[in-house]
C-alpha cells in the first residue's frame, strides 16, 4: 500500500503555479473512475481535500487512472488533480507521473516534475530511475549520466534497476572510460551477479568493440539466461566477427539451450555484416527446416542479403513468403523490399511496394530516392527529392543528407556535372550539414569541370566540419588539386592523410603523370611500394599513363613487363590502350601493332583509337589504311575513329577517302559529339562548345584568342592546324560527298 505525507496548502499553491497546469474536464473514459475517489458519499475534490491527507485507497486510485490515461492531455489533467487533491507528496505517484509522461515523449514535463520534487523525495530510487528510463529510452543520454553524477554525489547507490539503464547510456555514448566507471559501481555495490545488469554490462562492451572483455565478464557469470547468449552472438555479429557468433551458437547448444528467433536472426546479420551472404542465405535456409519461428528482423536481414547478391529470384520468394505471413505491415521490412528492387534495376516494382506503403518514414524516401539514382535515372530521384521537400510536415521526413546525397551522387555519374553542383548548392542553403559521400561526389564533380575555386571553397568546409581526416574526403582533395593542376597542394593534402590508402597512392601518380611529371609519378610508385602497399591494375594504369605523356618508352615497357611479371596482374584493355599509346606516341607503330596481334582479347576502340591517334600525329597513312577496317568495323559504332581516320585523309589531300568516312558514320547514324571546355570566372563555371551559338561575351573571347595568336606570331611559335577543319575544306568535303 501506499503511505500519504501531510499535506501543506502553501506548498499545493507553489507546485500548482510552478507547473503552469490548469484544470481540464476529465474525458468520459476516465470520469467512469471518478467514482472511486469518493469516500463515504463525500467528493474527493472539495474544499476540505485541500487540508486533508490522501489515504492509501486514494494514492491507488490515482495511480490507476494514470495507467489508463491514453493521451498526454488525460496525464496533464490527471496530475492536475493529484495536486489538487493533495496527493503529490507520494513518490510512487510522481514516479509513476515521470514514467506516463516519457511514454507520449513528454520528456520536458516529466524532467520539470524531477527538478521541482521536495527534496524528500529524491532519496527515493525508484523516482530517480524513472527520469533515468525516460531520458535513456528518448536518447537524452548526456542528461542522463547527469543525473547518475547528482544521484551519486547526493549520496544515493544505483540498483539493479538502475544500472541497466545507465549502462545502456554508456553504450551509446561509446565512451570506454565512463563505462569502466560505471562498471566498477555495478561491483562496488554488489550488483555483479545480477543477471540482468551483467547482461547490459556485455551489450555495452560490444557496442564498444571490446568482445575480449565482454567474452571473460560472460565466462564468469554464475548465471546465464538466453539473453546472455544472445548478447554475445549479436555482439559477434556487431564486430564482424561471424565464427565468433557461430562458436557462441555451438557452445550454447551444447549446454542444452535451444537457439531462439533472435538467436537465428543475429547469427545471420553477422555473416551478412562480414560479407559471407551466401552462408546466410544456407543458414537462413536451415532455420526454416528447422522448423524455426522466422523473424521480420531476420526477413529483412535476408532481403538486404538478396540486394547485394545475384539472387533475385531468392528475394522475390521472401517478398511471397512476407505477404503469406502477414510481415507487410513492418515499416523496416517493406524498406528493405524497396531497396531489394532497386538495387536490382526493378524501379517500377520498388515504387509499387513504395505506393502500397501506408506509413513511410525518412528510409522508405531515401530508399525509393536511392533507386531511381543508381538506375541513372536522374531527374526522376530529382523529383522524388522534391516531392519530399514538399510533403516533409516535420523536420524527421524533411530530405537529409542521404536523400541529397543520392541525387547528387546520380548526376554526377552521368556527366551533369553543372546540375549536380547546383543540388549541392541548394543542399547548403537547407542548412544541411554535407557528408564524406557528398563531399566527394561534388570534390569529383569539382575536378573534371576544373572549378578549382569552388574545390577550395569546399576545401574550407572540409576544414571547418572537422572532415580533412576522413581518407574518401583526403582523396577527393588530392583528385580534384591535382585534376586542377595545382600539384603543390594536391601533395600537400596526400601527405597530411596519416593512414594512405591504395586509392591515395594512385590518385597522386595520376595527378603527376597527366600534368606531365613523368619522373614524379615513378617515384611515387617506388615509395609506394616502400611503404608496404601492393599496387593494382589501376595502378599500372597511372604508371603507364604518365609514361606515355613525359615520352618514357624504355621506363613504360619496363612497367607493363613488371605488372605481370612481378605483381602478377593480368593486363586489361586499359593497359592495352595505355602501352600502345605510349609507343604510338614515340612513333614505334610497329611494335604497337604487334602487341594488339598478341592481345588475349579482342581490341575495342580504346586500343584501335589509341593507335590511330599516333597515325595521326606522326601523319602515317598507310598504317591508318591497314587499320581503318577494324575502326570501321560494325561492331564499333564510335564517332572518334571516324572522325580521326576522316582528319587523316584530308591532311593528306585524299579529300574522297575522307568524305567516305564521313558518308559512312552518317549512314550509321553516328553524329561527331561537340568538344567543351570550361573555365570558372568569379565562381561561375562556363562552358564552351564547339559549334555552338554565340553566347555574350564570346565576341571578347575571340578578340583576345586572335591577340594572343599574333603574339605566338612574332614569337616564332607556331601551332600545328592541319587537322583544324577550315570552311574551304569542309566545302570540298562537301563536293566529294555530293
């Protein structure tokens, strides 16, 4: 029962105004219990209540009609009449209010009713880990070890109660020193063999990537239950550590507990986490022989096992078995059928299962966004992007940065360079804070348009949002500097990343070889392979690359002979076209002929294209002639070969030959694609295209074009025009192609 203390009408009055809460009629669900507050036919709430002290019957009945309240406007009037009855100096009572209000996410009203407690209440255990639990359970984890301070420096110990929650706080902090702390009051109070305290102790642990600490705590337990077990396995899983999990599974079996649901469910997330999807999907397999309750958690661990595999077909058969068992109605499970489809290609079934969704939230958005993007259907995730925007009534189904993110990311691939830097702007002005993934998708943006200034300004938010040791962010840097021509700070971004990636090295040989630095590239290469890394494919790619600009032949061939020979990586096209480029470019066409007869795989027009370019460079026709079947073939339906071979006719007067060509590119429909060029001007990027319409200020562009080239005049300088198509060619073009 519970025991009422005197009752002061001063303090009713000072409580009552502190809490600014004004009598309400009570709705009819709880005015049915009104009766129950009556005594001897006499109304609880009549003047003289105000004097009287509450007896235990009362404390009961007010305690029932708080468990009954349904909405945060019955709570707010049932507290309003425990103050007026005078009822408010039970504990019980005020903890039990603080619980009601954390259940309809009222955390500021329950934390106001702490602070304004009489004092002696708080040497009370069970208030305190009321407004615990409600900060924990709504994520205030910062205000909650706050508390645990104050409760421990007023001199009042956790209990078993306690700690669970506290530790919980700890874990999504991920501080290890404060959970040492508190681990150490767990012993100092004797709560150690508590099952369920210890139970936390080893989720905490895991959270914190200490399984080796969490592994003895758990061997030393005198007294395990299946949530024990079950801590451990998903603890496993949460460190990608599979056969961890699997060893736990086998050992709990052996000491005759049955494995549950949830057992199952994290055995398999920890393959999936690893990456070992096809021993999920045979595990998953055995749980439903088994005989095994199946889980939603586990459908939609199995679904995003069918999205990075090949096994769609697999996926459509849970999609059947979800709607069987009537697991459709789990938000999370119709996400990961959305993000099932979409990683398939099926966009138009992921929207169905979308539309069919009678509440969605941020990741359902974000899911069906995601899609259309990686299907390269741009403008479509645009509008869904927008629609959200529109639709968004709260600030957690607002786009966010994943939302973004994706369309940027979308545009990008697609060569919208210009639109996709537009969303990044308008991403900014949302006050979105941007993520690595942004960062880089708009640094990448940033290098092939060569906005160098906007790369520096994005530079600065890298700087100010704490990113610069992010490595994706750090490689973003050095592409877009070293793209940009600005070597000095691409390297001094690469040597400021304290943990070099693969990705790094290669980005930094690339940056020197395309501007020339030949010699830079290769000692790169070598420090490189000082350091411990193990070159790749793309790699070699760079290395041969910038051997072939800086004219390193004897240097590029020894390269192409050590990838093989000593990293073992068998050569692709890019290699092809990049060794035939770079001996081309020397003139030795021969040789380069003679690797393309020696290929293991047929050319594509990168490699014929390659060769081509040196035929026309060195204005050798005959070995254009020897390969213009290949570069006319059917199968390679590229305009650049057409347009080389068509350039080298005419450079040698064979004005027929090279209408031909033409004739034949026209026939098959192929249209020569307009050369651009940007420049960035006041932070504005502008792009110029060949064939093009006058646009304003061009006319200056040109006035100052014909200045500089009377300057190349004087100076003796000279440019090699013979492959600029002039009027009076294209008018005999014309004629031989009448």
């Amino acid at each position: 029962m519970l025991h009422a203390a005197a009752a002061s009408p001063l303090r009713l009055v000072s409580i009552s105004s502190r809490f600014n809460v004004f009598p309400f009629p009570l709705p009819s669900n709880l005015r049915l219990l009104i009766p129950i507050l009556y005594h001897h036919h006499e109304p609880l709430f009549s003047v003289k209540s105000y004097f009287s002290v509450p007896d235990n019957a009362t404390l009961d009945s007010f305690d029932h009609l708080l468990q009954q309240c349904s909405t945060a406007r019955q709570c707010k009037q049932v507290h309003n009449q425990i103050l007026i009855g005078g009822a408010y100096q039970s504990e019980f009572l005020a903890a039990r209010i603080v619980s009601i209000y954390a259940r309809f996410g009222l955390v500021f009203y329950a934390q106001k009713l702490f602070d304004t407690s009489p004092f002696e209440h708080t040497s009370n255990l069970l208030l305190w880990n009321s407004i615990l639990r409600a900060n924990v359970s709504h994520g205030y984890i910062e205000t909650a070890l706050k508390i645990y301070v104050k409760m421990r420096k007023q001199g009042i110990f956790g209990d078993a109660f306690t700690f669970p929650l506290v530790i919980r706080a700890c874990a999504f902090l991920g501080s290890s020193y404060v959970g040492k702390n508190i681990h150490n009051h767990v012993l100092q109070t004797g709560n150690q063999n508590c099952v369920h305290v210890v139970n936390e102790l080893l989720g905490m642990y895991a959270k914190l990537g200490k399984m080796d600490v969490a592994r003895h705590l758990f061997d030393k337990m005198c007294e395990r239950n299946k949530i024990s077990w079950n801590m451990m396995i998903s603890g496993f899983a949460l460190n990608y550590d599979c056969d961890g999990a699997f060893e736990m599974l086998e050992r709990m079996e052996l000491e005759g507990l049955e494995p549950d649901d949830v057992t199952w469910t994290s055995l398999l997330s920890s393959h999936a986490r690893c990456g070992r999807n096809q021993e999920a999907l045979k595990l998953f397999d055995s749980m439903r022989m088994g005989g095994i309750r199946v889980s939603a958690e586990a459908l939609a661990v199995m679904l995003s096992v069918c999205a990075d595999l090949v096994a769609f077909n697999k996926g459509k058969a849970i999609h059947v078995y979800v709607v069987k068992c009537g697991f459709e109605r789990y938000l999370f499970v119709k996400n990961a059928l959305i993000c099932l489809y979409g990683k398939h290609g099926n966009v138009n079934d992921a929207r169905n299962v979308f539309l069919e969704m009678e509440n969605k939230n941020i990741v359902s958005w974000n899911g069906l966004i995601t899609s259309y993007a990686e299907a390269g259907l741009c403008d479509e995730a645009s509008a869904l992007l927008s629609q959200l925007e529109r639709s968004g009534n709260s600030s957690a189904m607002r786009p966010n940065v994943i939302s973004w993110s994706a369309v940027i990311g979308a545009f990008a691939s697609q060569g919208r360079e210009e639109e996709s830097l537009d969303l990044f702007r308008k991403m900014q002005l949302a006050n979105i804070m941007a993520n690595s993934v942004t960062i880089s998708s708009v640094l990448s943006e940033c290098a092939e348009l060569v906005a160098l200034n906007l790369g520096r300004e994005i530079h600065g938010h890298v700087v100010r949002g704490l990113m610069s040791k992010n490595i994706l962010v750090a490689n973003g840097l050095v592409n877009m500097y070293t793209k940009c021509g600005c070597l000095k700070e691409g390297h001094s971004v690469f040597e400021k990343i304290e943990v070099k990636d693969t990705i790094s090295w290669n980005s930094m040989i690339t940056g020197y070889g395309m501007n020339g630095h030949g010699e830079k590239a290769l000692t790169t290469f070598h420090e490189m392979i000082e350091a411990g890394f193990q070159p790749d494919g793309v790699t070699f790619i760079a290395v041969l690359s910038a051997c072939s600009h800086a004219g390193l032949v004897a240097k590029g061939r020894k390269f192409f002979n050590m990838m093989i020979r000593d990293f073992g990586i068998k050569p692709q096209m890019e290699h092809y076209a990049c060794i035939i480029d770079l001996l081309g470019r020397a003139g030795i066409l021969q040789e380069a002929i003679d690797i393309i007869k020696g290929m293991p795989m047929e050319p594509n027009v990168c490699v014929w294209g390659a060769l081509l370019n040196s035929c026309q460079m060195h204005k050798n026709t005959e070995v254009a002639e020897q390969i213009a079947s290949q570069i006319l073939s059917p199968d390679l339906n590229e305009t650049g070969g057409y347009m080389l071979l068509s350039n080298i006719y005419s450079a040698s007067g064979r004005w027929e030959d090279s209408a031909r060509v033409r004739i034949s590119a026209r026939t098959k429909g192929l249209k020569k694609i307009p050369g651009h060029s940007w420049i960035e001007v006041k932070k504005k990027v502008y792009m110029f295209s060949a064939g093009s319409t006058m646009q304003l200020g061009l006319e200056e562009v040109y006035c100052v074009l014909d200045e500089l080239a009377l300057q190349m005049e004087s100076e003796n300088h000279t440019f090699d025009d013979s492959f600029v198509e002039e009027d009076g060619e294209e008018e005999k073009l014309a004629l031989w192609a009448q």
